[in-house]
C-alpha cells in the first residue's frame, strides 16, 4: 500500500494548485456577506482584517476568516464608507462586503474585499442606538437630568475631559477670559476622551464628582473635534444611564456639527463645542447681570416717581400750610374771645355757688360744734363724779386708813419686820408706828 501510496503522491504546491483551481469557482467570487470586523490594520496602503460571525444569543465566535483590501481599492472604499457613515472602518463594526476568495500557496486562504455597502453600517448603527434610546425610555431615566434646573448663576464647574486637550484649552480660556469680568470657579476630572477606554474612565471621573456635589453646580462633559469614529463610545447605555440619573446638571460640548451621540439625549444640556458650553455658563451670569440692571432701573424708576410724587405733595403743602395755620389760628382766636367772655360769668356763677356751699358749711360746723361741747361736758361730769367717789380722800373719811413704810404702801404683813417704821394715814393727820411683831 505505501509503496502505490508513494507512486500516487503529488507535491504540496501541487495540492495547493488544486485548492486554487477549486476556490475559482464562480460560486465564491464576486459575493456579498455580512460580518463584524475585527484587528482592523492598515500598513503600507493595505487594509488587514479579520471578519467574524457571532451567535446572536451567546456572543460566540462561530465563523472567521482574514480579508484584504489591496491599497489601489481601500482609498475609495474609505471615501466611500466616510461619506455615509462619517466614520473609519473600525473594530467592531457591522458591514456588508462584496468579497472574493483568494488562496496563496504561502499564506492560505482569505477574502478580497472589493467593495462595501455602508448604508448597511449605518443601519446597523442606527439600530443599536435606538434599542439604547428605547431602553432608556422604558427605564424612565432618559429626561431625569433635563429636569434638574440649572443654577442661575453657575459658577463652580467640575470639568471632565483630557487634561491636554485643545478643546479643554478653549473652554478655559472662553470661561476664564470673558469679558463681562464673570467669576467662575474650575475643577478638572482628567478623563479619556476617545477609544475603548472612555466609558469606563469618564464614568469613574463621574464618580469622584459624586462624592463631592456639595462644591459643585453642575458638570461639563468636554472634548474638542475629531473623526466621527472617536465619538462612538459616547454612543454607550452604560455612561448614558450614569449621565442620565446623575445628581447635578450635565453640560455636553462634544466638538462636533453633524453628529447627535446617545450622551446628547441625555445630558441636561447640550451644546456644540466646548467653546459653546463656556458660552453657555457665560450666558447664565450675563443674563443674571442684565436681570439685576433691570431691577436696578426698576428701583429707579419707582424712587424717581416717588420723589415726583413727593415733591408735589410737597409744594401743595407748602401753598396750603400757611391757610391751614391762618384758619387754625383764626378758630383759636375766636374760641379764645368767647372764653375770655364767658369767664367773668363762669368765675361769678362759681363763687356764688361756693359762698353758699361755705355758709352751709359754716352751719353744719357751728351746730356740730355745740353738739360736741355738750356731749363732751356731759362726759367730764360723769368722769368727774367718778373720781371723786374712787378719790382716796373720801376712802379715808369712811374710817379707812393707810399705812406706808419708807414710803411705799404696805398690803401684806410680810412686807414688814420686827423694827419698821410705819406711818398710818388718817382723814385728818397721820401716826408713826414702831413694829413689834407680825403676824401673817
């Protein structure tokens, strides 16, 4: 069996000759597919890809091949894809190609592209971005940072973008150089701004916003111009929901004209350019300083009328104070006359009445009086005729006596001893007396 095997063996080239001959079957030139792409590398004037088929409900790689698209073709085809997509063929992206297999003795099997279908892409794109927009809108967090009020007067600003950017530059140097001579306060979050690593960098500067809102009034979300393709990552659910339900007003100014990102939809506000977004803030404290100008003309407007006013009242007054004095004055005088009149009248009607109130008077005290005396006589006499019967004098004419030692009456015997001196008072005269003995 080898040896036959040995007499029938071809060479590899050979075998390869025939894989040619096969792979130039009509049925696989000339044909259009759809693939996502992927290692998207252009060296030299060539466009190197890999093209991939994924399962729709698991993710996985379930087809894959290399492709080209030689430089004398990949210009136009670039043009072309720009102009309807405004973006570079890239990684990731959904496309319809028209390929052809190509089969080299060295390098094996791959696709020659030779033309593309953008509006495919672009239907593509559109569709993601609206199942985005869709669940946003079912989730009910689309317009949730639209209807946080911005400030009237903005001016502590946290600031995300890359910190070299030109775009931040403009913003800054707009912001900052204003010519009204408005305040604002600066703080920039580095981020970056383009390829993969924007969702997730952009986000975390978010999160150390957050951890301050109390220092801030509102976010802006910056980056200056480019190629459409480097805003794809703002086209993202993740950074729209986190934008959407953030707790501060967001001001978008990502530098482009034409194109409207997921990140637009849901910022609070959205402008252009970043040089817009300082506009925008500018704009905020102009349009305080013309409210204030106004209220400032009102206030003196109303003070001038007042004084108008004032004024007015003022020289009425001033023609008619001397008349109103004058018929004050002319009242008081009058009313004076007839009180100096009547006085005379009024002073003799008093003093009449006085004088016979006085006489009144005068009788009810003279009849008291000679009341009082009699009253007061009558008790003298009744004192009188007491004191006479208690009177000591009248005591001693009854036969009644009183004996005295050294001066003091004696009402008890045990006052004296044996030797005293006693004096007995009589009606008339008195008698000393040695004492011999007592006897209690």
């Amino acid at each position: 069996m080898a040896e036959n095997a040995g007499c029938k063996a071809i060479t590899l080239r050979e075998f390869n000759n025939r894989i040619k001959r096969l792979l130039s079957n009509p049925a696989v030139c000339n044909c259009w597919i759809r693939a996502d792409l992927s290692d998207v590398n252009v060296r030299g004037g060539h466009c190197y890809l890999e093209l991939l088929e994924k399962d729709e409900r698991t993710g996985a790689t379930v087809a894959k091949m290399r492709g080209i698209i030689w430089a004398n073709r990949y210009a136009y085809l670039r043009q072309k894809f720009m102009q309807v997509t405004r973006q570079e063929l890239r990684s990731g992206l959904k496309v319809m190609l028209e390929v052809s297999v190509n089969y080299h003795e060295q390098y094996g099997i791959s696709l020659v592209i030779t033309d593309i279908d953008p509006s495919y892409t672009l239907g593509d794109m559109e569709r993601l971005r609206r199942e985005i927009l869709y669940r946003l809108k079912s989730e009910g967090i689309i317009d949730m940072n639209k209807q946080l009020p911005l400030p009237a007067v903005p001016q502590r600003i946290a600031v995300v973008s890359a910190a070299g950017a030109a775009g931040y530059g403009d913003f800054m140097n707009q912001l900052h150089g204003n010519a009204y001579g408005l305040q604002f306060y600066t703080c920039l979050f580095p981020a970056v701004m383009q390829g993969k690593e924007t969702v997730p960098s952009v986000t975390a500067a978010l999160d150390r916003i957050n951890r301050h809102l109390d220092l801030f009034d509102c976010v802006v979300i910056i980056r200056g111009g480019g190629s459409t393709s480097d805003l794809n990552s703002f086209d993202d659910y993740t950074l729209a929901s986190y934008v959407a339900q953030f707790p501060l007003p967001v001001v978008v100014g990502i530098g482009h004209e034409r194109d409207v990102t997921i990140l637009d939809y849901v910022a609070g506000r959205r402008v252009k350019t970043p040089t817009a977004a300082a506009e925008l803030l500018i704009g905020c404290g102009v349009e305080a300083l013309a409210h204030l100008d106004e209220l400032r003309d009102a206030v003196t407007v109303t003070a001038r009328e007042y004084l108008t006013e004032a004024t007015r009242q003022m020289q009425y007054l001033t023609g008619t104070i001397p008349l109103i004095a004058s018929n004050i004055v002319e009242r008081n005088r009058a009313r004076l006359q007839r009180i100096v009149h009547t006085v005379p009248l009024t002073a003799q009607s008093r003093i009449t009445g006085g004088s016979e109130r006085l006489r009144f008077f005068v009788q009810q005290m003279q009849q008291a009086s000679a009341q009082a005396m009699v009253r007061e006589r009558l008790r003298l006499t009744a004192i009188f005729d007491k004191v006479q019967i208690l009177s000591p004098q009248n005591t001693l004419r009854r036969g009644y006596s009183l004996t005295t030692v050294n001066g003091h009456a004696v009402t008890d015997a045990s006052q004296l001893v044996p030797g005293d001196t006693i004096t007995t008072h009589l009606a008339t005269g008195k008698v000393e007396s040695t004492v011999t003995g007592c006897e209690l």
